[in-house]
C-alpha cells in the first residue's frame, strides 16, 4: 500500500472515530442516569454503515470511537487508571465486532440491494439481522466486561444488559436508514425512496424519543423521591448514632469532672464498654488544657503515669512529622486514649496546633457544648483516610463555663457511611 493510500486511510478512520465518539457522547444524553446504558445509542448505527459501505478496513475506527467514549466517562469517577483503559478496549472490540458480525449477516443471508429499502420484507429482514440479532454480542460481551470488572453487580446484569441490548437495536434500526439515505441521496433509486422512507423513520425516532423521555421523567421523579426518602431515613439514623456517641463521649467527660485526678487503668476500664459496644468508634480519649507554665510537671507527670520516657507535648511539622511543640500559652495535648495500643502515636499531641481541631475547640469554648469537626488526617490514620472528632468539653464550674479539658470520640468517616449512611441506601433500592 502506497504511503498516500495509508495516509487517506488513516484519516478516514479518524474521522469515522470522530464521527462515533460524537453520536455516541449524543446518545449517552439519553441515560437516565449519567454513564448508564442509554435508550438509544445513534453510534450502533453509525458502526453498521461505516462498515457496509466502507469495508473491514475501518474497523480501526469503531474500535477507537467505542473505546474512546468509554475512556472519556472515566474520569467522572476519577483518574483514568489500567482497569479503565482494559475496559475501554474491551468494549471497544465489542463494538467493532458487533458492526463486523451484522454486515457479515446482513451480505449472507440478505437478497442483494437489500440495503435500498426497494422491498419491505427484504428492508425489515435487514434490520433484523444488523439490529436485534447482531446487537446481542455488544450488550453480553460489554456487560460481562462490567461485569468482570466490577462496574455493575451481579444484581444489575440482566438490566444492564437489556438497556445496552435495546440502545445499540434502536440506534441501527433507526439510524442505520438514515445514515444510507444521507449517503446515497444523490444515486436516483433513492431519490425515489426517500419520500418513502424518510417519514416512517422520522416519525419511529420522534415517538421513541417522546416515549422515552416521558419514561426518564417518570423514572427521574421516582429516583428524587427515592433520594428524598433516604435522605430523610440517613438524617434520622447519623442523629441517632451521633446521640450515642455523645453520650459514650460525655461518659468520659463526667468520669474526669468527678475525678480530675483519674489514673490511666481505671480510663481505660471505663471507656472499654463504650468500643466494645461502639466498634466503629476507632478511640476515646481525654485532653486537658495546661499552661505554658505547667507544660513540664505535665509531661513529666505523664512519663511517670504511661511509664512513658521520652513523653512530650508534640505537634506536626512541615513535613508532617511529630516535633516537640512550640512555645505557646496554652496546650491541649492528649492525656490518655484507648484502646492504647492502636493510638499510643497520638499521646501528648497538642489539638491547639491544628487549624481544623483549633476551629473545633473554640466553638466548644463559644457555645458550652459538644461539637464534631470537619475531616481531618488522623495522627494515629492513613493518608487516604478521612477521620472526625466529637468533643465534649469538661466544664466543673458551670457558671464559669471555663472548660479545664475535653473528652473526645474519634471515628473515621467511612465508618460512619458503613454504619449509619450504607444500610439506608441499601433499603431504598430496589
């Protein structure tokens, strides 16, 4: 093949690619929901008469156009990683071969001009073998691939499956005429049959089209009032589960106020209940507030107590190690925490040197009541795991409102979603 024959070759299968990935993206607006399979995906069709009238030869582009519209929904859900890319392709094959398959039917077993629409029955024997019946490789092939994936659960596969099935028949049977037609116009036995064809095929996509957005609206009011219920039924239960937390939280809070001189063994005995029953709860702790001037008979207190040498009040640096803290008026370090053994890198950090804890301690200081705060890295936690405080603040003079500490509840917010946010989405679907 001369380079220039390659070259023309090439750009025609780019621009059948863009073709695709163009009437794809368009037909992909018709999901109900987005990235799902749609009710009618135009580029089935394009597919179809790219590979009749063009040969195997644009396969290439098929192949590209799929794969790239799959790729480009990727990111919707994050960063393109290598189970997108093998995703992609894989469905990308299915495509290309879908199209291939229904041309290989259609030459096989269809009368010859068959493609002119001269005669209903041969028209509709077509349509039948490059829609229904070919149609059926993308739908199982891309829905294993999901399915393999772990895209779409076992539960989703025979709906998913139906909708990709019927988005890839409509889009041939509908748009494969139309694209013939807009390819031969010029050649006169379709001069002769578009005013045959034309409306029969416009007037089948409108009322598919109505039907089927007057389905997405039916289905979109039913998903808002599906959301409204989970939402209302997730409310009810974090509140609730907030409640035991500050209570398990105020336990602490109330044990420290009666025994401002409580020793680690009893601490932990008490708190032990409230894990055990409460094992979302990752731990449980007590933050006293000292001053400058008590930082070292603090420290050197807590050595002796945890039996703890090198106990200090610290605090992170740039580079988010642990430091000694800095000079300052006040500190709020962590005194005692349990389950130790899981959270004994936390012992002596200050809460005053986070922005986020800071945030959360003054508005307990503010209000004289219990507050949560926002997400934040945990000293004792993963990078990649997002965790909350619940504060109570240990107030022995009431008319003061001067808190002298602060007991607090520390959880991971995935914890949460599994415990409280997961059950309600699970019962609302269906």
């Amino acid at each position: 093949m001369r380079l220039s024959h390659l070259a023309k070759l090439i750009t025609l299968n780019l621009v059948i690619a863009v073709i695709y990935f163009f009437f794809g993206l368009t037909g992909l607006k018709l999901g109900v929901l987005p990235g799902c399979a749609t009710a009618i995906f135009p580029a089935s069709g394009v597919a179809f008469v790219a590979i009749f009238t063009g040969g195997s030869r644009l396969l290439p582009a098929i192949w590209l156009g799929s794969a790239s519209i799959n790729a480009w929904l990727s990111p919707t859900l994050g960063d393109i990683g290598i189970q997108d890319i093998v995703v992609a392709s894989s469905i990308g094959i299915a495509s290309s071969l879908q199209a291939w398959v229904a041309v290989i039917l259609v030459k096989r077993f269809c009368k010859p001009d068959s493609e002119k629409f001269l005669n209903t029955s041969d028209s509709l024997w077509l349509l039948l073998l490059a829609g229904p019946i070919a149609c059926l490789i993308a739908a199982s092939w891309a829905s294993a691939t999901l399915l393999t994936a772990s895209i779409i659960s076992p539960t989703e596969l025979v709906f998913h499956w139906l909708h990709w099935w019927l988005g890839d028949t409509l889009g041939v049977i509908l748009f494969g005429p139309l694209l013939l037609m807009v390819l031969n116009y010029r050649k006169p036995y379709w001069a002769q049959r578009i005013n045959n064809i034309a409306p029969p095929v416009l007037t089948a996509l409108t009322a598919t089209l109505l039907i089927f957005f007057y389905v997405a609206d039916i289905e979109n009011k039913h998903i808002t009032n599906q959301l409204k219920e989970i939402a209302s039924s997730v409310s009810t239960s974090l509140k609730s589960k907030l409640n035991t937390y500050q209570e398990s939280v105020a336990s602490i809070a109330n044990l420290i106020n009666v025994n401002p001189r409580l020793e680690y063994p009893l601490f932990e005995n008490f708190s032990q209940s409230a894990l055990t029953n409460h094992p979302e709860l990752l731990a449980l702790s007590w933050s006293p507030l000292i001053s400058a001037s008590d930082r070292q008979i603090f420290e050197a207190t807590m050595s002796q107590q945890l039996k703890m040498p090198n106990f200090r009040i610290t605090q992170r640096d740039k580079l988010n190690h642990l430091v000694p803290a800095e000079e300052r008026n006040s500190y709020v370090p962590v005194a005692y925490i349990s389950p130790l053994d899981l959270n004994h890198k936390v012992l002596g950090y200050d809460n005053l040197s986070n922005p986020e804890r800071l945030k959360t301690l003054n508005l307990v200081n503010k209000t004289g009541l219990p507050a949560i705060s926002p997400p934040i890295q945990l000293i004792q936690g993963s990078e990649s795991r997002a965790g909350l405080l619940l504060m109570v603040p240990i107030i022995p003079d009431r008319a003061s409102h001067s808190p002298t500490g602060y007991a607090a509840g520390v959880f991971y917010l995935d914890a949460i979603w599994q415990k409280v946010i997961s059950p309600s989405f699970q019962k609302g679907c269906r």
